[in-house]
C-alpha cells in the first residue's frame, strides 16, 4: 500500500532488519474517501480508553489506537531494510504532509533547502537568510567607492565584499571605508550645495548623509552633508558646503561629474528617491535619462535634481570575465 510513498526515518538504531518510519496515513479508522492520503485527525478517535496519549517531554505529540501509533497525524510503520531506498532530495510536494504535521520541523527545512539548492544558477538573484550578514546593507562612505550602497554577501577579515543592488556588480571595501545600517534605516542622499533641503527632526542621532550645522568651536557656523561618522567614535567628517556663491556665476562654470552607466538617485521632485541607470545626458539643457530600477521606465530628471550612487565601471569587460565563449575564427 505504501509503495513509493516517501518516508522519515523515526528510528534506525534497531537490531533487527526493520526500520521505523513515518508516513502520511492510507487506510483510517474512521470513513475517508477510496484512495485519500492525509494527516490523522485525531479529533475523529473514539473519546475512551481505548486511545492512549503519546507523550514526549511531558507533551503530547501523538496516539496509539488500536495498536497503530501516529505522531502529529504521520503513521509509524515497520519497514523491512531492504525494502527501502534513500532519497537525498525529495520533491517538496512528495513531503508536504510532513511539512504539514510539524514533526522534526529542523529537518524538514533543510530538507526543503536541500531541494531548492539544484536550482539555483550563477547570475540568479539570491536573498542571505541566515549567517552573520543576513540581509545587511551597507554604505561605503570612504575611499574609491564612495556613495555606494549595497548587500554585504561576504567578509574575508577586514576586507568585506559589497553586492551594489542597481548594477549587481561586486567590489571589496575595507571594513573601516563602511557604514553599516539596519534593513529599515534610509540614507539622507548627498544634495548638491545649490539644492534647499529641510531634514527630518524626529531622528535620534546623526546619519552619514544628513545635513549638519556647526554649533561650537573652531567650526562654529559651518554647514554640510556628514560624509563619515565612525560607529562609537566622538568626530565626524563633512563636507563644507558654507561659502555663498552666486547663482548666476555658478550656472556658467558650473561642470557635471556624470556619464552614462553611473547609478544615481533622484533627491528631489516628483521621483524623489527613484534609483537607476543613467543613460544619457543633456548638458546644454541640464538633464539626464534614468532607467528606473522599480519598473524600468526612462525619466527625463534635472542634474541637479539627483545624486550620484555608484560611477560607472571604467573596466567595460568586468562583466564577461569569466563567461563562456564559442571561438568562430582564427587558431
């Protein structure tokens, strides 16, 4: 009756060729459907003495009734050694009643992850569920990758690996160039000195990012955008965005530090917080193209209504190193 049914071994230390397993019940003791397989309900056991609680550390997690033993809904049977095979990776589908009863739930999970693991293929987009950088995104706010945010998928001593979540290119940021945040924590973008930005009051500390004003001391009275705040640490560094200009003058010297493929993030208007590619830019008319990383659409913005997250890689073959390649010619 049990042939091909997919089974958890309860108990394999016994002297003899037989082997306890558990298995989602075929045949009940009260009416079901002709060929039904389900958990057993206790519910549906005669309410005497002649159903007896299973106990296991002082809980109760299955019955015996007519000297069939269920736990948590599963049948314990009695297999012969021989007449089993081992199954590395059941389909998830093959193990749904187990899932469902509960029963060694640790197991199970790795079982399920085990599964799941054949699928997955270079280039695939992955979530970190567990480990010590679960799902923690970071800021580099030193040295050459200044400004960009992404996963922390890997740490080799001091030297920690960035996934950046726009391009998915991978860089290595020393420990000390990061800002680490929690998953809900949102970075304040770097403005431009000719934008107006009123930053929020209800924050508790200072933020790489936010906008700051000197209160006291050799500084006194000089304003800019935090660029590095050690976690602990009694001083900041920012950049001094104090000095007046005029408008007029800036609009005719003023140059762009921006080109096709930097990723950028939209700090004002309409698309306030947008993120995407850039694609191309208009510097007589101050704008630029941005592929929207939410829902690929192409955004007309002001240059000065964005700041730049990631430059574009100046190595344009990173991306291939490593692929496969068909030769078609020569040698």
């Amino acid at each position: 009756m049990y042939k091909d049914t997919i089974a958890y071994v309860f108990d394999s230390e016994q002297s003899d060729l037989f082997v306890k397993v558990l298995v989602p019940p075929r045949d009940f003791p009260y009416p079901m459907p002709k060929g039904s397989v389900a958990l057993l309900d206790p519910s549906r056991l005669p309410k005497d003495n002649t159903v007896t609680d299973i106990l296991h550390n002082k809980e109760v997690v299955g019955s015996l009734y007519k000297g069939e033993k269920n736990y948590k809904g599963l049948l314990q049977k009695n297999c012969h050694r021989y007449l089993l095979e081992f199954v590395a990776s059941p389909h998830v589908d093959d193990i749904r009643w187990h899932v469902q009863s509960g029963w060694d739930t640790s197991f199970v999970q790795k079982t399920i992850v085990t599964f799941s693991m054949q699928f997955l293929h270079v280039g695939d987009v992955v979530t970190i569920v567990k480990g010590k950088v679960r799902s923690e995104i970071v800021r580099v706010v030193a040295g050459a990758y200044l400004g960009l945010e992404g996963h922390l998928i890997q740490i080799s001593e001091d030297i920690f690996h960035i996934r950046q979540d726009i391009s998915k290119e991978e860089v290595q940021v020393s420990r000390h160039y990061l800002d680490r945040r929690p998953i809900n924590h949102t970075f304040q973008p770097r403005l431009s000195m000719l934008q107006h930005y009123e930053p929020p009051h209800d924050d508790e500390s200072i933020q790489v990012g936010d906008h700051i004003e000197v209160l006291a001391g050799e500084h006194m009275g000089k304003c800019g955008i935090v660029s590095w705040f050690p976690v602990g640490a009694m001083q900041l560094w920012f950049h001094d965005l104090s000095p007046i200009f005029n408008e007029d003058e800036i609009e005719h010297k003023r140059g762009y530090d921006v080109r096709p493929g930097d990723v950028v993030s939209v700090t004002h208007g309409p698309d306030y917080q947008t993120k995407g590619v850039m694609q191309s830019v208009n510097f007589p008319k101050a704008c630029l193209t941005l592929l929207s990383e939410s829902d690929q659409s192409l955004i007309d913005i002001p240059i000065r209504f964005v700041a730049k997250i990631h430059n574009a890689p100046l190595d344009s073959f990173r991306k291939i190193i490593n692929d496969e390649v068909f030769l078609i010619g020569g040698d």
